[in-house]
C-alpha cells in the first residue's frame, strides 16, 4: 500500500467557544469586555488626540433584567473595515489599533460575552459610513453546529446616534437568574465604578438600569504645605520602548489603631481600599491588592497585616501598542513575568516598603500621628501626584525618576512596640474580672495591665 497524503480540518470547534472558552470568565467581566469596546470605540474617533476630557459626550447604557440585557452606547460604531474582524473569533493582527491606547489584543471579547449568556442575540453598529446587523441565531450558537458563517446585513447609514447596540432577549437561565438579582447588579455597579474609574473621570457616562455610575479612582493624603516633607507619597516614573509606567504609594487614611489591628472594632474598614491598584491604558485590572503580585511579602516588605491597611497605591502603565502592555486575555489579571511589569513592581516594593517601615516605627504610638494628617488633603494618586518629577532623581543607569518621601520619625531614643498574644476568650474573661471587676474589659487593656504588673515588679526587683 503506497502512502498517500491528504488535508484534514485543523481548525477550531464551535464548542470550544461555546462551553469551554467561557469558563475562563465570569458574568462580570464578560460585560466588562462590552463597555470595554465602547471605549475603544470612542479612542478610534478621536485617533490622536490626547485632551483629558477625551470621553465627554459620549455614554454607554446597560439594561439588565431577567429577561434581557441590553448595552448601547454613541461611541462611534464598528468602522467598515473592522467588520469582518469584530465578528470573527480571533483577530488576525492589531496592526489596526496599533497606535491607539487599547487593551485589547486578541478579538474575542463580544464574542465570548455573547456565548457566555445568550441562546440568541443581535448586534447593530450605525457608522457615519455605514450600518450593519449581526443576528446570531439559536442553532448558530449551539456547540453542536460547527458553521461558522453568520449572516450579516449591510446598508447605509441611518440617521441617528453613531454606536453600537447589543440586545439578547434570549437568556441562558443561570444568566437570567444573576440578572434578576439585586445584589448582582450592586456587584456590577461597583466593578464597573472601579474597573473603568479613570475613564469616567475623563468623561465617559455609563450607566445601568437608567441610574448613573460614579467613577471611583484612588486618592492619598498628601501635606502640600510640608512637601517634599511630612506626609506624601511616594513617586516613581519612568518611559521604555513606548511604554509610561508611574507608580505611586501612600496613605489614604490614618494610620490603624491598635483596636482596628486587634479586630475590636469594624475589622473591614479601610481593607477594602487598602493595598495596591494596577492600571493599564485607564483601566483598573487589579483592584486593592495584597499578595506577591504587587510585591507584599516581597523584597524585604511584610505581608499584608491589618496593621497596613492604611496603605495603598497605584501602579499605573500605558502604551499605545496593547502587545507591550503586561495583560491576560480576560483583562482581569497580568502577565507578571514580563519586563514591563517587573520594573513597574520593583518600584513599587520601595514604595510599600517606605510605609510599611513608618507604620512600624509608629507601632504602638499611632495617636501621635493624627497631628500629621491635620494639614494633608486627599488628592487624586494618578493625576494630582507629581512629586518625581518635582523634586525626584534619576535611577542611576535608567531614564526613570523616583521620589522617596521623607516621612516623620518618632522622636523618643527608646522606641515602642506592640506586644500581641492569642488566649482563649474565657481566660480573658477570668483575667479581666480579677483585675478590674468587669469581664467585659478590652483584651488589650487586660494584656496591658498583666504588662505593667510585671514591668512594676521587675522594677522593685531591680531589673
């Protein structure tokens, strides 16, 4: 038998898509990745220009209910030459926005929003050039069908807002279920608030269910009048291969006391605003981070404690080649291996390390630190922060400029510490009424008290 050689199909399978690319994603971040081309939609119209108020007059509107969802927005609609790759499965190249500050890269993003929650829906884009109409079908949607042809519906453009409009009146159940929840749609609220933030800030409206969402960006205390001394923040920035890298670090509340590092009082205030924000082309990625990412427990910096929790920064990286941008394909997380981001995280270990050492240095005497926070205002980290520029120096054999914050240090010789120890509540309990009558006295006065008893008899005892 003589060898014969043949083509067979190496392409991809509809269910692929359909069941398994979407478990790489939530709910969440599939709508996301919506009002993410939004935005871009908006950076395409204005190509070039770079005026903080780039997204003003310009909105998106979500609807969602449990049986629809809708998102429409007056961003531009999908360019003529874009077509073919908005509703392919991939991009082919970025070439296309390789001079726009985007974050996407690989062309699935409505595609795989549309798998994760319809069993049908529609697209409509009116373009000043031309409008076109996408329906994709139940059948074509199934996982069974491997028809990768979707009819698509060309005409001039009509009259009315330029923008796109998706709409699926057909929901999975488990999508329609999340929908008609009102702790979902707080949920969504507050991640897009967060997630797009700086892009609010410069103009963009988005809202859900008709009612508006405010941006929410970081903010640290910085004490103009004491500057470069007293408390500020820490300043790093830096430009390599068409990327700007800034990072700042800082406290945007006062320092813990030691009933909130105890847990005595509402263990979760201030925690969720503490740790560090990674931005990329406005967008928030990493949101209050805590771990190895950002370097906690890193370099010579502690883990995150709740004695930290008034610390908290912003490491932000822009480029108008999204392929240079340290980003995963869900947009939610970071390639934390790449060049980029190793420079950005090594600047920002300083910067915790900066604070992390000043909370240390006033363990133990944090009401003596209120007085710094008097004179201090909040003010916005990305945006009002310019100290490396102003009183920076240049990192030796790099282009970058970094300021290091000279922050208050106790004045007393003989420096306090925090004692802390763990004991069965009922110990304490039994402690706390022999020595003051009242069970119900703090732990840590009981702990105190037991010190100070033992600190008197070392004394008397000449020690």
């Amino acid at each position: 038998m003589t060898d014969e050689t043949k083509e067979i199909y190496g392409g991809p399978q509809k269910r692929f898509f359909v069941s398994m690319l979407t478990r790489d994603i939530s709910l969440e971040d599939a709508i996301l990745d919506l009002v993410d081309n939004s935005v871009d939609g908006v950076m395409r119209l204005k190509k070039n220009k770079d005026e903080w108020l780039l997204y003003k007059g310009h909105e998106v509107n979500l609807t969602l209910s449990e049986k629809t969802f809708l998102i429409s927005d007056n961003c531009g609609g999908i360019p003529p030459d874009y077509v073919s790759d908005a509703f392919s499965l991939g991009r082919p190249s970025i070439d296309k926005d390789g001079d726009l500050p985007t974050i996407g890269m690989y062309g699935i993003g409505m595609k795989r929003a549309i798998f994760k929650m319809a069993h049908s829906a529609s697209v409509v884009s009116n373009h000043s050039s031309e409008y076109n109409k996408v329906e994709y079908s139940a059948q074509w949607l199934r996982p069974e069908n491997n028809n990768w042809e979707i009819p698509l519906t060309t005409k001039k453009s009509i009259k009315g807002r330029k923008g796109v409009e998706i709409r699926i009146d057909e929901l999975k159940s488990e999508v329609s279920k999340s929908f008609s929840s009102e702790r979902f749609i707080n949920s969504i609220r507050s991640k897009i608030s967060h997630h797009f933030g700086y892009i609010i800030q410069r103009g963009l409206n988005i809202s859900v269910n008709g009612s508006p969402v405010p941006g929410t960006v970081l903010s640290l205390f910085v004490d103009k009048r004491a500057a470069p001394e007293g408390i500020t923040a820490f300043d790093y920035s830096h430009e390599l291969d068409g990327v700007r890298i800034r990072v700042v670090v800082g406290l945007f509340r006062p320092l813990a006391t030691e009933d909130e590092v105890d847990g005595e009082t509402n263990p979760h205030e201030g925690v969720e605003k503490a740790g560090i924000n990674v931005v990329c082309n406005d967008r928030v990625i990493l949101l209050s981070d805590r771990t190895l990412k950002t370097g906690w427990g890193d370099g010579g910096v502690p883990r995150f404690h709740p004695q930290f929790r008034a610390i908290a920064g912003l490491i932000d990286i822009s480029s108008n080649d999204a392929s240079k941008l340290p980003i995963a394909t869900t947009k939610n997380d970071l390639d934390v291996g790449s060049d980029v981001y190793l420079i950005a995280r090594q600047a920002c270990v300083e910067g915790i390390k900066a604070f992390t050492n000043f909370t240390n240095k006033w363990k133990g005497m944090e009401h003596k630190t209120t007085d710094f926070f008097d004179g201090a205002k909040a003010t916005e980290a990305r945006k009002g922060i310019a100290f490396a520029h102003k009183h920076g120096r240049k990192v030796a054999k790099t282009d970058a400029v970094r300021f290091r914050p000279a922050l208050p240090e106790p004045k007393s010789k003989d420096p306090r510490r925090r004692i802390s120890f763990v004991r069965e509540s009922s110990e304490i309990k039994k402690v706390a009424s022999y020595l003051f009558d009242d069970e119900k006295t703090k732990p840590a006065e009981v702990g105190a008290e037991c010190f100070d008893l033992k600190l008197l008899e070392a004394q008397k005892n000449g020690r």
